[in-house]
C-alpha cells in the first residue's frame, strides 16, 4: 500500500541568490537609505514608468492602498533590507509617500472630542 506523502515545495532558487539581490538593489553609490523601518507606511503616488524595475513597478502597483514596509516585504518574498533600497529609490524620484503609522495614543480622548463638540454646539 502506498501512503500519500505531501510533496515539498520547491523554494525558488533566485530567491536567496546573493547576486539576484545585488542586480536588484543596484550598485551601492555611497548615498544614505531612507529612515524606514517595519511600520512605515507607504502609498504610491503615481502609476509605474516605462523605466522604473520590474520589482519598483510591482510596488507601485501594491500600494495603491497604504502598505506597510513589512507587508511589501512579505509581498514580494525579498529581505527587509533590498525592499529599503528599492523604497529609497521611489522616494527619491517622489513615486512614493511615506509616513509613520499613527498610534492611537497620540489621538485626543474621545471624551474630550465630545467635550468640545457638545459646547460647540451651545454656542
């Protein structure tokens, strides 16, 4: 009798070649990354150029909807890191916006918002 074994999936091998991820990110030019971390959201500005990587395009196209870094990231199965370059590089031609995730501490009370709202109603 044979038994049904699941198959592994075979991992792309470009996925972890060093020189893919070195074609990718370009040739490092001395010039300073972006202030990115895991959170940051970013949100396309514009559609993708003709000259823009393949990968860049297909970043523009993801966040047409605000993205984290992390999500991008996860999207297109490359390090954090190569993901922070290519960011960078969509800043610098100003494709891309980002910022920093809102926390909810920073908001005001909703209590005060009521506050101000019911007096300025009795106005």
């Amino acid at each position: 009798m044979s038994s049904t074994r699941r198959e592994r999936r075979k991992v792309d091998p470009g996925l972890n070649d060093p020189e893919r991820l070195y074609v990718i990110t370009g040739d490092p030019d001395g010039s300073e990354r972006a202030a990115l971390d895991l959170v940051t959201m970013v949100v396309s500005k514009s559609q993708p150029t003709p000259t823009v990587q393949p990968e860049q395009a297909v970043i523009l196209r993801l966040c047409q909807a605000p993205l984290s870094v992390a999500e991008i990231s996860a999207y297109l199965s490359l390090p954090f890191s190569v993901v922070t370059s290519l960011l960078t590089e969509l800043l610098a031609t100003e494709l891309i916006e980002s910022r920093a995730p809102i926390i909810r501490a920073t908001l005001p009370d909703r209590s005060l918002l009521e506050a101000v709202m019911h007096g300025l109603q009795k106005l």
